[in-house]
C-alpha cells in the first residue's frame, strides 16, 4: 500500500438510543472518509442478527466500504452460510473472520454449536469457498491470550489462515509501537503477504480500558496504568492523555511503515477524529 488507511470499528447497540449515538458517530466519520468502517458482533454472539443489519445498512447508507465481522459462536455452519448469503445481497464484499469469545467472555472454555465450527481458519476457507469475498483475520501483537506466550503458535495460526485466502489482518489494541513490528517481521520471514493493519483504541475511560484488556489478552505498560491512575477522576484529563497515548503510537508506527491505522471507537467520533487530524492523515 502507498500510503496508511484510517478505518474504524462500530459495535451493534443494544437498544435505540444507542444506536442513534451510533449513527452520530457514523455521519461524523463520514466527514473524513474513511477507508472502511467495521462492525463487531456482541459478545458470545449476542448481536448477530443486529450486525447484520447494521452493516448491510452501513453499506447503503454512507457508500463507505463495509467490513463485516463474522464469528464461529453459536452458528451452525447453515447459520453462517446464510449470514454470508446476506451480507454479499448487501453488498459487503470483506468480512473479518474470527473465533469470537466464548458466550462466558475470553477466559471462559470453549464450547463448540453442534453442527458449527471451533476455529476462525474454518470461518475463512467458507468465506473464499462460498462467495468474491476479501477475507481478513485478528492478529494478537501482545499474543493471543490462548498461546499463553507461545508467539511461533500464533504466527503458525496466521500463516495457515493466509494459506486458506485471508488477505489480510487486523490487530488487537496494544500501546508499544515494537510489539506489531516483532509480529510484522516475523510474519516477512515466515514469507507471509498479509497486510498487517494495527488497532488502536483511544481510551477516554478507565474503566473500560481495564474490561477490554481484560477482553482481549493486552498487556497494559505500567508506565500507562499509572498515568491513567494519575488522571482517573478527571474525564477530560483522561481524555486528553488517551488521545496523546494514541497520537504518538500512531505516529511510531507510520514511521515504522504500518499499512492501516483501525481505530475501536467505542461508537465515539471525537476522541478518534482529533488523533487523525493531529496524525495527519486526513
């Protein structure tokens, strides 16, 4: 890629109110045209049929490239075929494929659907078997929480899922710019292809740093915890050190050649708008 995508991520609400804060959200991020807007599933599943409804909508409503997640919880195989079905009806032509979380949350076990799948590289051969479909996959720069440490695990599961078609990643959120360059130059080595795209997320809440952390594996650097510890009872203080947390990874990983910037932007426009404009890249 020549020049760094900016992209984010939406997540279904689960009643109206929220989903018109979401739909704010979108029009004030179709002001700056990004290069694609994801939509996650709830978790264990529990958003499906709303995600599927609001990425297709998405997709007709700003003319902005849709990717839509797709996840292996509590689908049959027939229910995913059909998800597939809608989302190409819709007009979606890349879809990120995932495990997901067990319905209990990450650390919860593993329990298969009868008559489904138990890994994502199963959800990406479907996905290029079925449809024209771009596929891409989730990549862990601080591990996946699975491995428990095992890095040649996870760039081994990586490189099967590009095998399979996945054409490209996006990562977890992580704060230490080193962490998605060890991942990338492994990956090189390995003779992978995979544009490897890095999730950033700007904090602007204690709190739900510490759950999504807790969600997604990520190690949180104690120089980090303790300057949001510093701020902790001042929203806008909070705010602020996330986008300046945020601007300078940015930053270290254009520098360092990242392909795309993915901002989980917890259906908030502003906090994801000032760290773009600072980056520059709209």
């Amino acid at each position: 890629m020549s020049h760094t995508t900016f992209s984010v991520e939406l997540f279904p609400p689960k009643d109206e109110a929220g989903e018109e804060r979401m739909w704010q959200a979108t029009a004030q991020f179709q002001e700056v045209k990004p290069d694609f807007i994801s939509v996650t599933y709830g978790a264990g599943g529990s958003t499906r049929d709303r995600t599927v409804r609001i990425a297709s909508e998405l997709t007709a409503r700003t003319g902005i490239s849709t990717v839509a997640h797709l996840t292996c919880v509590g689908s049959t195989r027939e229910e995913i075929e059909q998800i597939l079905d809608q989302y190409q009806q819709a007009g979606i032509q890349t879809i990120l494929a995932l495990r997901g979380d067990p319905v209990g949350g990450p650390s919860s076990p593993w329990v298969g659907t009868p008559g489904g799948f138990d890994h994502a590289d199963q959800l990406v051969k479907l996905a290029i078997d079925r449809g024209s479909f771009k596929v891409g996959v989730a990549a862990f720069p601080d591990g996946h929480p699975a491995s428990h440490g095992d890095f040649k695990k996870d760039i081994d599961v990586l490189l099967k899922k590009e095998s399979l078609g996945a054409s490209f990643a996006t990562t977890q959120f992580f704060f230490d710019a080193s962490s998605w360059i060890s991942l990338v130059d492994s990956l090189k080595k390995s003779g992978s292809q995979l544009d490897v795209i890095a999730g950033i997320l700007p904090v602007t809440n204690v709190k739900q740093l510490t759950r999504m952390a807790q969600l997604g594996g990520t190690a949180i650097p104690e120089k980090i915890q303790k300057a949001f510890a510093q701020v902790a009872d001042d929203e806008d203080a909070v705010r602020e050190l996330g986008i300046e947390i945020a601007t300078s990874l940015s930053r270290d990983l254009i520098a360092a050649g990242v392909p795309g910037l993915h901002f989980y932007s917890m259906n908030n426009a502003q906090a994801t708008l000032e760290i773009i404009k600072r980056v520059g890249l709209r």
